[in-house]
C-alpha cells in the first residue's frame, strides 16, 4: 500500500507530505482547486511522461517521492530480476531538474523509465477520465476481459510469440526479394564472372606486360644495335683488333720503359674489355627475338586489361581482381539465398504454428471465462442502481494480431425492453462509468492490486446510485487501498479517511494545498457540498446522517 507521498515545486504545489492509510480514502475540492494535480503527480512518480512545464519554479528541481509498504506482495523475484535491492519499505523517487533532465529512482538506486513504470503497474492502477472513453474501444475492451479472467501472462506470451513471427515473416519476404533480385541479374552476374576469369588476371601483370610490348615493338633495333657493339668492340676491323696491333708495336720499347710498360697494361686491359662486350653484345643478339605476332599477342592483352578496367571502373588489376571476388560471391549468394529461404520458411512455419495453437487455447480460454464474466458484472451494475441493466461480451475471431484472433465487443443495455448493444451506441456517460467502476473492481481484485486511484468515477450519477457507488468503493477499501476524488458527498461519507484540496492565492503566486481532515472537519466539508457555499444547519445535520450511515 501506500504510506506517504512527498511533493515539491509541482505545477501548484510548492511544497506537500501526506501521509496514507488503509481502506477507502476521498478527495474532495471545488473544481480547479487543483485536485488531479495530485493524480498528475502519482502518475508522474509511476513513470509518466514529464516535461519542463510541469515545474512551478523553473529554475528549481521538481521532486516526488512515494513511498511502499510492499510485505506480502511477492515482489522480490521481480527486484532480483532488475538487479535492485528489496526492502519492504520501498521508496519510489522521480525528479525533473530545470534543465529538462529526468531521472527516477528505486530505493535511491537510479532505474530507467520502463523498470519504474513496469513496477508501478505492478502497485498502483490508476483509472482517470479518460480511461472511460476508453471502453468504446475494442483493443481495451479485450484486455480488460483478460484481466478479469487471468489470461494477462499468457495474452504477453502469445505476444512475444506473435512478434517473433512476424519478423520472420519479414526476414523471409527479404531473402525472398533479394533471392529475386539475384536471379533476374543472374545471367549477367555470371556473365561478369566468366569473362574475368578466362581473363586469368594477375596482380602487377600490366606494367610487366607494357614492358615487354615495348621491347618486342624495337626488337629489330635492339638486334640491330647489339651487332653493331659487337663488330665494333670485337670485330676484325674493331676496336680489340685495332689495340692488339698497337701492343705489338711497343710491346719490345715497354721492355726497357716503364711507364710505356705502366700504359700496356693499361691497353692489355682495355682489350680484354672490348672483347667481352663483342662476346655480351653477341650473345643478347642472339637472344633478342623479332616476332611480329608475339608483339600483337603482347598488344592484345593490355588492350583486354584497359578494356575490363574501364568496363568495371577499376584503376588497375587489383581493383580488377577484388570485383571478380565480388561477383563470386554474388553468384554463389543466389544458391545461398535459395537455402536461407527455405530454412526461413520453416522457422516461420514452425512459429506460425505456435501462434496459431496457443491462440486457440486463448480463445478458447476467453469464450469459457466471458460469461461468467459478464454475469459478475451485471450483478455489480444492479448494485450500483441498474436493476434491467444487461452486459455481454460478443466475441468473434477476427485477423491474427498480437492479442490473438478473438475479436471482444462489449454489448449493454440499461432497459429491459432494449436489447445490449455496444457500449459507444447506447450508454450515457453515467451509465459508462458505472461499467467502468464494476469492470475495475473485478480487476482489480483478480490482478490483486495493492492500490487503486479514481479520477471522478462518479461523472453522470447522483442520489442513491452514488450511495451504491460509495459503498461499492467502501467495499473495495476493505481489500485493497482505494484513493477516489469525488464530488458527490454520498461518497465521500463512505470513506475511512477525508483529504480536501483548497487553493489560494499569494500575491500573484497560487499555490494548491492537502489537507487530512478529521471528525467535525468532515462534517462541514461534506455539508457544504450538500448545501453549496452557504452551509445550512440542515445540510450539517445530513452530512452527520450521511456519516452516521457509513
């Protein structure tokens, strides 16, 4: 339950601590004293969105606390699970800080915004206004029905199960385009493929291949110069010869002259050097070969290397060969693709099929539990002074969907003579909320929430149907904690405790303010909502009958 709650720098609250009690508790106010301030402040505290706004100094931090008495309501498993201490006092923290900053807290350890929200669905269940509008809708409508009969847990599985399938549904339409896509490009990718590899490329081929292109297009000149260097260094009219018949003409006066010695030497030397460039010149002559056609070949594959890398925009063959890896892989992707599409196919099948089966039993399950259901809810409708009123749930299978294939209407009729019909077609808005109320109470019991709030459940009813629907509060304070802001003082009266909002105003500064009251303080506060502004003895006299009553 809730014990205490502490608010600072709110919207129009400055600064609140109230403490809470078991049982049915009221709050009541004229209206725009600022009443769902404290509604807004709950929700905000259970993981609502915030934002700058919400600041009543905007250069201050807002701050609200909450705190849990949690024995007995089995929640250690869930704390262990988010890793966060368990203590049976807990304490809730959410604080928004000028900047637009917020953070929240468990037992002063920080937690994402789902971990609070999870937890506080889990403690506090809070039906505002606009939750009635709500149950015109079909989707909100069926939850309900699973809440009352206890299907949530599974509802959240079979959800699991239907996202699981559907993104395998997605992932096999993909590989199922992309297997369509490689097959209509197919026959070019394996075009692409076969021309790269009978072109048999190798890395640096090119520059080598330019080379000897270069040297076979000037073979004959390159023969042509090696004869030359040879008859010139080694020939009979060459230079060799030209040095052997000088060393014979001084080779006697170097005899008796050393340095014509010293120079002999010198042309011994130059002989023999001359004749080895003859013999060298000779032999890379010899070596050098004129073909024409070799030339052509050498001509004809720079041509195909130039040809590929402009076709494919590569630079060089590096580039050339990285694209032929690529298409290699491309072209086996659609073999790849064709396995992945059918291991996909039966991952989705095989899901498809879970879906299908634990839908059934959920259906299945829901069909048992709507009438029993809906006979629990009319008996609570004729507690809160619709003696004909009929209520149903007309259910059908619709698409598959992530709550199932059951498709719930919820049918009703205040009047015997008319027969049920959806709730958006024929009930009133008191009418609604007094649905509302029997269906939150059943809920509420079979979800076994510690706390339950209600935003003015009481719109559209007066008189004795307000009596039943303080009592039937009453009662439900007797269970759990229930926290109403309400109007009518019929139910106010039935309350264990009595909170009253009041605002007032400080220069230009307005500021809400909460206050506990007892006895006597009650007393006037419901008889001046049974007389207005003017309290009459009359209407103190029925507020202390009202009380009596309770």
């Amino acid at each position: 339950m809730l014990t205490r709650i502490a608010i600072s720098n709110y919207l129009l609250i400055e600064s609140l601590e109230l403490d809470w009690h078991q049982g049915l508790t009221t709050i009541t106010g004229e209206t725009g004293s600022g009443k769902s301030v404290l509604i807004g402040a709950l929700e905000l505290a259970l993981g609502a969105r915030a934002d700058a706004g919400l600041l009543r100094d905007p250069k201050k931090r807002c701050a609200i606390e909450l705190e849990l008495d949690l024995d007995g309501l089995g929640l250690e498993a869930w704390f262990a699970s988010n890793e966060l201490p368990f203590e049976e006092h807990a304490l809730l923290r959410r604080q928004l800080d000028p900047g637009g900053r917020s953070r929240a807290f468990v037992n002063d350890t920080p937690v994402r915004l789902e971990q609070l929200r999870e937890l506080g669905e889990r403690l506090i269940h809070i039906h505002s206004q606009h939750h009635t509008l709500l149950l015109n809708d079909a989707r909100f409508q069926l939850g309900l029905v699973d809440q009352l009969a206890g299907h949530t847990e599974a509802v959240k599985k079979l959800g699991s199960l239907y996202a699981e399938w559907r993104t395998a549904q997605k992932e096999l339409q993909d590989a199922r385009d992309q297997q369509q896509r490689a097959l209509a490009e197919s026959d070019f990718v394996r075009f692409q493929l076969e021309e790269l590899e009978q072109a048999a490329i190798t890395e640096g081929e090119q520059a080598r291949i330019e080379e000897d292109l270069r040297l076979a297009e000037h073979a004959s000149e390159r023969a042509e110069a090696y004869r030359a260097i040879e008859e010139g260094a080694a020939g009979d009219q060459g230079a060799a010869m030209l040095l052997q018949r000088l060393r014979a003409l001084v080779a006697k006066a170097a005899r008796i002259d050393p340095q014509l010695a010293a120079l002999l030497t010198r042309v011994e030397s130059a002989t023999i050097e001359l004749k080895d460039i003859g013999d060298e010149a000779a032999q890379l002559a010899s070596s050098v070969e004129v073909d024409p056609a070799r030339a052509d070949r050498l001509r004809e594959r720079v041509d195909l290397l130039i040809r590929l890398q402009q076709k494919h925009r590569a630079k060089d063959e590096a580039e050339l060969l990285a694209i032929l890896a690529d298409i290699r892989q491309r072209a086996a992707s659609v073999e790849d693709l064709s396995e992945r599409c059918a291991t996909l196919e039966k991952e989705a099948q095989r899901l498809s099929d879970a879906y299908t089966k634990e839908a059934k039993v959920i259906s299945l399950a829901r069909t048992k539990a709507i009438k029993p259901l809906s006979n629990k809810v009319e008996a609570l409708l004729h507690q809160l002074g619709m003696p004909h009123g009929i209520f149903q749930f007309d259910q059908r299978q619709g698409e598959a969907g992530p709550l199932g294939t059951d498709q719930v209407r919820a049918l009703f009729t205040a009047n015997k003579d008319r027969a049920p019909a959806p709730l958006d077609k024929v009930a009133s808005g008191g009418e609604l909320s007094r649905v509302m109320l029997a269906l939150i109470s059943l809920a509420a019991g079979s979800r076994d929430l510690p706390v339950v709030v209600f935003d003015e459940i009481d719109t559209g009813v007066s008189g004795e149907v307000a009596d039943r629907v303080g009592e039937l509060l009453a009662a439900m304070g007797r269970d759990r904690q229930v926290i109403a802001i309400t109007h009518l003082p019929q139910i106010a009266s039935k309350a264990s405790h009595h909170l009253q909002v009041s605002k007032s105003a400080e220069g230009e500064r307005v500021r809400t303010a909460i206050d506990a009251l007892a006895h006597e303080q009650r007393v006037e506060a419901i008889a001046r909502m049974l007389s207005g502004r003017t309290v009459t003895a009359q209407a103190v006299e029925n507020a202390r009958a009202l009380l009596g009553k309770s």
